[in-house]
C-alpha cells in the first residue's frame, strides 16, 4: 500500500475515534504533501509525489519538531514540548 493511501486512512480512522490530536497531525501532514505538490507543478516534476518524496517531508517534520521540542524545553514550556512529541510520534508512524 502506498504510502499516501496509509495516511489517508489513518486520518479517517483517526475521524472516527475523534482523535483530535491525531487528526490535526494527519492534516498537517497532508497539508505539507498538497504544498509540495502545488509547489512542483510549475517544474517538469508535475507528477503525484512518491513515497520517497513523502518519506523526506515526514523526516523533515520530524526534524522541525525536534528543534521545536529542544527550544520549548529551554524556555520551561514542558506543556508544549510534550505536545511536539506527540505528534513526533504520529509522524514517525509512516517512516521506516
């Protein structure tokens, strides 16, 4: 199953058991794939992405939210850092 098919439904699931904190992950994660998409259609690259191309945005989510954990963290926001993880942990879902 293609990756983008996964994501699709875990975000449907995620409606079902209104799972709010997952759901706005998901469409985070959808929102990011839709840019990158409207992004490449002015270049020759106009085709659906790939699961490699899908894979690098999760990774570089992930990596955004690290630092978001780190400086949350040093400023004493333990509230917001632990909200970061979580949707670290949503996201690492779908990578290998």
């Amino acid at each position: 199953m293609e990756l983008r098919d996964r994501i699709g439904q875990a975000l449907k699931q995620a409606m079902k058991d209104k799972d709010q904190s997952r759901l706005a992950t998901l469409r985070l994660i959808n929102a990011a794939i839709k840019d990158l998409e409207i992004a490449n259609r002015g270049s020759d690259d106009a085709a659906a992405l790939g699961d490699a191309e899908i894979r690098a945005i999760l990774a570089k989510m992930v990596k955004q939210r690290n630092e978001s954990v780190r400086a949350y963290e040093e400023g004493g926001r333990v509230d917001l850092a632990e909200r970061e993880r979580a949707e670290i942990a949503v996201i690492e879902e779908f990578l290998p």
